[in-house]
C-alpha cells in the first residue's frame, strides 16, 4: 500500500504568469496528461501483479498445514509406538531390516543404522517442541519453516536495497515495488529533477516528501501541504531548470514518460511470472507440509530409504529459492536503470526548444523504437540466461529448479497442443486434408 497519494506522482511548476500561460498549456498536454495514463496503467499492472502474488497468503497458511499433517500423523498412530499403528509396524519391519543386515551384509550395516537414526532424529524435531529464545514453544517444523523464511526474507531485502538506486535514508518506505519503481517513481523523479534518482541539477536530492501528498490527510492538512508545497517549489526552482514553466524541458519530459510505459510493458512480463512462480513454491511448500508424515512413515520402508533426506533437501531449496529470485531481479532492474539513464543522458543533450519546433514527433518515435529495441535485446538476453549468469557466480551451483523446468514444459506442450488444434481446424475449415492431419499428428506426438 503507498503511503501517499498516487495522483500526486506528477510534475510540478511553478505558478505561471501572463505570457508562460501558453507554456502552461503546452506542458498539460506533452506532460501532465500523458504522466496520468501512465499511473493509471501502471495501477492496473500493480493490480494484476497484487493478484498473482499470493505468497504471503499461502505463507500464512503453513501453520495450519502443519497441523493437518499432525492429524493425518494422528490418523497413522501418533507419535507413539501404540499396538496395531501403521508406525509400530514400520518399525518393527525396520528392525527386522536392520536385523537381516547385520547378520547377511555388515559392511553397508553402520551406514544404514545412521540412516535410520537421522530418520528418527528428524521425526523427533520435526513433530516435537521447540523452545525459542523468546520463551515460547514451537514445534520444530514450524521452527525450521518460519526460521528460514525469515532468513530469506530478510536476505531478499538487503541484496535489494544494496543494488536499487532509491534506497536511501530518505527513500519512501511502502513505495518498494520494483515496477512502480521503474514506471511511476522513476519518472516522478525525471520530471521534477531531471535524473532517474532525484538528484537535481545542483547536485542535491530532490525532497519528494515536501511534493507528495500523504494519505489520508484531512482538508485542513491538505491546504497547508499544498502551500508548503508551492513554497518548496519556488525556492528550487532557481537551481532546478526542470520545474520552471517554460517548453525547454517539455519534449524531454514527454520522452521520460514514454520511457516509463515502455518499462511497464518490458519489465511487467518478467515481474509477473516471478510473482506467480513464487506463489507456485508457497503452494509447494503447503504440499510438502501437510504430505510430510507420509514422506517420513515411508522412510522406514528399506525400499523408501533417502525420500526423508531428498524432500528435506528440496523443501530447502523451495524455501530459499525466493531469494535466487531476488538475487536475479536485482541484477535484472539494475541494468533496465542503466538502459534508461545512458539513454536520457543522451537524450537530454540535444536541444529540447530545437526539437519540440522542428521535429519532436520524429525524434520521438525513432528514440522511442531505439530504446524498444535496445531493452527486447539485452534485457532478453538477460533474462534467458539468467540461470547461466548466477551459475557463473555462484561457481556452478545455481541450476533451474525441477519444478521450474516443469511448468516450462507444461507451458511448451501447451503452446503445441493450440498450435496442432488451430492447424487442424484451419484444415478442416478451408478442406485441406493435408494441414488437418498434420494439426491433428501434432497432439498425438
């Protein structure tokens, strides 16, 4: 939730007199009207980004997960080695197991009484108590779940606080979306500042606390905000060329905006399905939980041996994948900043008077395509090699997750299957057999 109003995410002037009434003008239609549309673009982004992030929902839910898989225990015998459970009798299969090992085979015998000890040992913490450093008891499923989320939690937000160019003492604290950084914010900034970052001209930060409205202010607050506003205005204005109320900064203003929307429509795809894959691991997480009294029941089962180990191992790496994630959309945002301000930079050193009476439609739409061209290929290229270039720095350790790869698949033979389906029907409607039987052998493949 922002903590200001998002309609106050504009660009500010100072007040106009007689003759820079035209300029006025000029600035609301090549500024403040396209600067609205992006918002409210981006607010339907924001909104269908909201909606398939559900991960901190399904988060909440692993508590009650656990819980379920202690009935489902319950329902097996308990933790208890009661007469006639379904556990009393794997144990006594893995005794006699354990048995037949050490008289037929001793050499593996040691081995598979650890194993059989840290599949003990894991039962014991993970459906046992746990008391914390606070005094309160858990259980240690729970423990180990909450404790890693917390970790990678916490993991996420430093590697992206250290590689944003908005964290700072005084960035805004709820206004941490990578892509209303990228779209709103960054071009809240060029508007008023003329950088990316908020630094002015003169070298100092741009205080966007004394532009922005606060939510929920009342009216009598609202006109006192506004009148502080217009006086920080007038102060800056004289180190700040971008706030004055002239056309030298119009087309470059507009450009910024357009720049914006380009990012709402080349960042939004990647941002969304990190969002959804990470509910997709929740969802995973909340699966393992309540499946884990089966998973451990069966470790006992000599034909079962190292399912324990591997889930554990792969409920690990589920729980700190996220910040894989996090690592890579850092490197991902920061280097989308970088297209963005080498190209301002560029942009903003041709003269902008010059361009808005001979040919800003022109240079407009080529920069615009430029700067299209330019994020599809590199900004591609990173994110389809995004796994080879956190296996290079992680010395080869980093590799797409198993599920990953599934959905990637389940996406692919989707794609075929309506692919087969409309070469068929195209076939079929336009009477070429041929097409229709070549639509029809591609779903049976």
């Amino acid at each position: 939730m922002l903590n200001y109003v998002l309609d106050s995410y504009t660009a500010y002037f100072v007040e106009a007199g007689v003759l820079e009434k035209i300029w006025e003008i000029m600035n609301w239609i090549f500024v403040d009207i396209p600067f609205v549309f992006l918002r409210v673009l981006t607010s339907i982004f924001l909104l269908f980004e909201k909606a398939l992030d559900q991960s901190e929902f399904f988060r909440g839910k692993q508590v009650e997960a656990y819980y379920k898989s202690v009935e489902i225990l319950n329902n097996f015998g308990g933790r208890s080695i009661s007469k006639g459970s379904l556990f009393a009798l794997l144990f006594l299969i893995s005794a006699f197991y354990l048995l037949y090992r050490f008289f037929v085979s001793r050499k593996n015998f040691s081995k598979i009484l650890l194993y059989y000890v840290g599949v003990i040992v894991v039962f014991i913490f993970w459906f046992g108590n746990v008391s914390t450093s606070n005094g309160v008891s858990q259980s240690g499923g729970t423990f180990l779940i909450s404790s890693v989320s917390n970790i990678t939690k916490e993991m996420r937000a430093k590697i992206s606080n250290a590689t944003s160019p908005y964290s700072s003492g005084d960035s805004l604290e709820n206004e941490d979306s990578p892509l209303f950084n990228a779209t709103v914010r960054q071009t809240f900034y060029y508007v008023n500042t003329g950088s990316l970052d908020g630094t002015m001209p003169n070298g100092e930060k741009i205080d966007e606390k004394k532009l922005l409205m606060p939510v929920g202010a009342s009216s009598e607050e609202k006109k006192k905000f506004e009148a502080e506003r217009k006086k920080y205005i007038e102060e800056q204005v004289k180190e700040n060329a971008y706030l004055e109320q002239n056309g030298k900064k119009t087309i470059e203003k507009f450009f910024s905006i357009i720049v914006g929307n380009i990012n709402l429509v080349v960042i939004s795809i990647p941002v969304n399905y990190m969002q959804a894959l990470l509910t997709i691991i929740e969802i995973l997480v909340i699966m393992i939980l309540i499946a884990f009294p089966v998973i451990l029941l069966c470790a006992f089962i000599p034909a079962c041996q190292n399912i324990l180990f591997k889930t554990l191992k792969g409920l690990m790496g589920l729980l700190f994948f996220p910040v894989i994630l996090g690592v890579f959309m850092s490197i991902f945002f920061w280097v989308n900043y970088l297209i963005d301000t080498a190209f301002m930079g560029v942009f903003s050193k041709v003269d902008q008077t010059l361009l808005f009476f001979l040919s800003s439609g022109t240079s407009i739409l080529a920069g615009s395509i430029i700067l299209i061209v330019i994020k599809i290929v590199l900004l591609r290229k990173v994110w389809k090699n995004r796994y080879a270039i956190l296996r290079y720095f992680s010395d080869g350790k980093v590799e797409m997750p198993n599920f990953e790869q599934k959905i990637l698949e389940a996406k692919d033979r989707a794609v075929e299957f309506g692919g087969g389906i409309f070469e068929a029907g195209v076939g079929a409607y336009t009477g070429n057999p041929n097409m229709a039987m070549d639509g029809l052998s591609n779903e049976y493949r």
